[in-house]
C-alpha cells in the first residue's frame, strides 16, 4: 500500500506541478478537491454502510484533516518553483521527523544513535535544499515543513480508531483541503479553465484520492517501522518523472543529501525494529 500510495502521489504532483505554472494553488486544491470529493464520497458510498459514517466524526480525524489541508497547501505553493525529484527528497525526511515528534512530543525514548541518524538526516536535507547556493529557493523552506506536518499526520494516523471506515478518513482529507482552497479563492486570480487545464485537475483528482486511501490504509493496524522505509521508493520515481518530463537531472550534492536522507532514515528504522523486538 504505501508503495502504490508513493507512486500514486508522485505522479499526482507532477499533474499539479503543469498546473501551477499559471494557475493559484487555491484554484487547484479547490477544483481538484470538488473532483476527488466525489470521488472519495461514491466510494464511500459504495462500500460502507452509512450507520458506520458517523464513525469518523472524531476530534482525531478532524485533527488529520486540518493537517492535511495546510500541508496540501504549503506542497501545492511549493512544487512549481522546486525540481519534482528534490520536493520528493524532502518528503522523505519524514521518518526522522516522527522519530523528532515522538521524542518531543510523545515523550518516547530516542538513543544515541537514532538521535545521530536523525542529524545526518537534516544534513542531507541541507544539501538538497543548498541554502546559500544560486538554486536555493524560500520554497525549500515551505517543503521542510511539508514534512515535519505530514509527521505530525502520521502520528496521528497511527492513533486512529480501527473501526473508523478508511474511505470516511480519505473523505474528510479531501473536503477539508477543498474547503481551504476555496477559502483562498478572495486572496488569488483565478484563470480561466481549458480543456487541458481539466484533464490534468481530474488526472490527478484520481491519482490523489487513491493516494490517500493507500497511505491510511498502510498507517493503519501495523508496524510503522516495516511500513515506513518504503516511503523511499517515491525518489526514484519523482526523478524518472522529473527527467522525463522536465529534463530535471539532480547535481551531485542533491544526490549525496538524498543518499545521506534515505540512509539516515532506514537506519532509524532498523533501530526502531530492533528496539520493539526487545520490548517485553
């Protein structure tokens, strides 16, 4: 699930990415959120009965939701000033930051090592965003925190009633980061819709409801430290989709932050797995 979850979301951005050349971000998460509610709500719908609806009517979904919606917004404002492959990166910085999170907020124990893992991660993630370097962009700065809220969504994820139907979570996500994008509409320009511009809303309205549904499904009911170090697999995609499409090639020092990323990021993994293994 989270493999199909990565591939699915990759491509989606690559949509929006086309989109945001001339189109506001609230334009996008509006219009595309229309798209993906009907889709999310047909097959809520069609599979789940409506007495168990009410199920995701809790403080925790709504919190997810919220989540979700602000980072949609900072990732939609970002994409089209950042190469595909290098937003992607920064994505992946998200194990380290649930190992940061829990530790700060959750009060859970963190080594030596996992703390060290944790420091060679943001390095990585220094290297890649290149703050001070003619191609460094504030919008680096949105992603990072793209990042550090999808954690936050995660933990949260991870809390979630099992009863609660996975399509009514994919629902609320999607209508709260419609809602945003339609609260943003008094503070943009909207553009008029072609044919092109509809196509690429609708293409990737599907990729990003099915997305969703994907990742919850994977949070839920499992081990985050089997599950996460997949998440990896979104790189590779986002630069065979950044080449094709762009001609985006990543420099050497983006290439050596991502190895030093995903590193960093499995072998905090692995000493989250050892850990729960020598927990009685």
């Amino acid at each position: 699930m989270l493999l199909l979850s990565q591939a699915l979301f990759v491509s989606s951005d690559s949509f929006v990415k086309l989109l945001g050349t001339d189109m506001p971000p609230g334009q996008i998460m509006a219009l595309r959120g229309l798209m993906a509610v009907a889709l999310a709500g047909s097959v809520l719908v069609a599979t789940v009965e409506p007495a168990r609806w009410r199920l995701a009517m809790t403080p925790l979904v709504g919190a997810r939701a919220g989540l979700e919606s602000v980072s949609a917004a900072l990732f939609i404002m970002s994409l089209p000033h950042l190469p595909l492959s290098d937003i992607t990166v920064f994505m992946q910085f998200t194990p380290l930051s649930i190992t940061l999170l829990a530790a700060l907020l959750l009060r859970e124990h963190v080594g030596w090592r996992r703390w060290a893992a944790i420091l060679v991660g943001f390095v990585g993630v220094l290297l890649v965003a290149q703050p001070g370097g003619a191609g460094f962009s504030p919008f680096a700065i949105s992603a990072i925190m793209v990042a550090l809220i999808i954690s936050v969504r995660d933990l949260v994820t991870r809390r979630l009633d099992p009863a609660i139907p996975t399509p009514a979570i994919t629902l609320t996500t999607t209508l709260a980061v419609c809602l945003l994008g339609f609260a943003s509409a008094p503070f943009e320009d909207w553009i008029p819709l072609s044919w092109d511009r509809v196509s690429l809303l609708a293409g990737s309205a599907l990729l990003v409801t099915a997305a969703n549904a994907a990742i919850i499904r994977a949070f839920r009911g499992t081990d985050v430290t089997v599950v996460s170090p997949f998440r990896y697999f979104g790189v590779l995609w986002a630069v065979a989709l950044g080449f094709a499409i762009w001609g985006e090639i990543p420099d050497l020092l983006a290439i050596c932050g991502t190895m030093l990323i995903v590193g960093s990021g499995l072998y905090t993994m692995h000493r989250e797995s050892l850990r729960l293994r020598q927990r009685p």
